[in-house]
C-alpha cells in the first residue's frame, strides 16, 4: 500500500507551505491551517505518486522530470508524465530525476 500524502502550493505567496505548518484538507478540497475558522485560498493542491526518482526523492503531481511533466491520467487510473506535443509515456523509474516543478520552473514546460 503506498503513502497518501500531499504538498499545497500557496499560489498567492508563490511558495509550497511548510509541512510544519500544520494544515488539513478537506473532503471538498479546501485547505484550513490546523486550530483556524478560515481556509486558505489560493492554493493548489499536489499529490504523492507514490513513486521516488533515482535518487530517491518523492515525486509529486506536477513535478517536472527529465522525461516531462508528471499528472494524472483519470481515464487510464495512472501516473505518467505529459509532453508538451500532447503525447504521454511512461519511463523506467531507474531512468527518472526530478529536476523541478510547475511552480519554481515554467520556462521548463
């Protein structure tokens, strides 16, 4: 059984929000800070793959690799990583780094 995890991208502070910071989801994909009323708008949430690249590091939705962008395929009920051309493949993972993601690096999309 993989690991269910999650990272939130702060769209407006342009920057992934601290694990530390204590915040949940909720079934209808809002983000609230642990112990507040409010949510936090503006955000984008990005889940584990379940997967790590060679060298051993988590691979989230929207991580760029050297093979492409990586998303979800909801029709097929996979991960695999997006070209720009529109034509998705899947790679080895012994073949795969992590060299960005969405957010920090668009000039690589």
């Amino acid at each position: 059984m993989r690991e269910i995890k999650f990272r939130v991208w702060d769209t407006p502070n342009k920057k992934y929000l601290e694990p530390s910071s204590l915040f949940s989801i909720s079934l209808d994909g809002r983000v609230r800070r642990n112990g507040s009323a409010g949510t936090i708008g503006g955000v984008k949430i990005e889940q584990f793959t379940g997967l790590q690249d060679k060298n051993g590091i988590d691979i989230y939705e929207g991580d760029i690799t050297e093979a492409g962008v990586v998303g979800w395929n909801v029709v097929n009920a996979h991960w695999e990583y997006q070209y720009q051309d529109g034509i998705s493949k899947m790679f080895p993972l012994a073949d795969i780094e992590v060299i960005g993601n969405i957010h920090d690096n668009p000039e690589e999309l």
